[in-house]
C-alpha cells in the first residue's frame, strides 16, 4: 500500500516560518517522522512538496495512475481559495483523501476558517501539530484493511 503525503506552500518552511503556531520541527524532521511511521504500519509512503498550485495538481494527477492507495494533503492556504485543487481532489472517489492542517485553522484569522478542500475529502486532521498526519495515514491505513 502506497500514501502520498502532498505539502503545500510554505511547508519546506516549518521551523522557521510562525514556530509559535507551526512548531520548531523543520520539514525534514517532519518527513523523517511520517516515514519512520510509514515504515511502522508496514506501508510505503511518498512525500511531496510544492509552493506551486500547478505542481501540486500535476502529482494529484500522477496518482490517478501510479497505484497510490490514499493521499494526505496539507494544502496550505490553498485550502482557502483553489478551486483548482478542490477540483483535482474530487476527480475521482476510489482513493481515499485526507486534508491535514497542523494548526487549528477556526481559531486563526476569519480568511482561514474556510477550506474549499476539505469537501471533496474524505475527512480532515485539523489542530493536532504534526502529529496529524500520522493520524491522517492510519486514518487511510485502517479505512482501506475494513473494506
């Protein structure tokens, strides 16, 4: 089984970006978690990031095709304004999708209580740290060993 984990703009920036709200946790620390997780639940796992919405929906597209099992998606604040990805998540319904937003996004600034993402997926992390996209992947993990 095959999880695609998809950062969106900003993300390669954790650790120096807003630490009070992101955390001190660089981007190669949070990629290092996810596989060492990856690795535990016996699952391969890809990560991608990208501050370039066309990047972005260019991998969502690779994935139609390319026998990824379930997709976590941090879309950064695309999630509050790209119908683009919005429409690239909901092209298609046979893998499952997770969005991931490691700070509560209700509880910011009012531009962000909106994700126009998270309707086309199959649920959502929101507030937990880093600590979500684990949460996301055995969400995928326990969601596809029922059915």
């Amino acid at each position: 089984m095959k999880i695609l984990v998809i950062n969106g703009p900003n993300l390669n920036f954790l650790g120096i970006r807003d630490t009070g709200v992101y955390g001190t946790v660089n981007y190669e620390g949070l990629v290092k978690m996810i596989e060492e997780h990856a690795k535990s639940r016996g699952v391969e796992v890809e990560c991608f990031q990208s501050n370039h919405e066309g990047a972005i929906i260019d991998r969502l597209q690779e994935a139609y095709r390319d026998e990824t099992a379930g997709i976590v998606i941090n879309p950064g604040a695309y999630a509050h304004y790209s119908i683009a990805i919005r429409d690239a998540l909901d092209s298609y319904h046979t893998i499952p999708k997770i969005e991931v937003h490691i700070s509560d996004i209700k509880a910011r600034e009012e531009f962000r209580h909106t994700s126009v993402t998270e309707p086309v997926c199959d649920g959502s992390v929101v507030g937990h740290g880093l600590e979500g996209y684990l949460e996301a992947m055995d969400m995928i993990i326990e969601g596809i060993e029922k059915s």
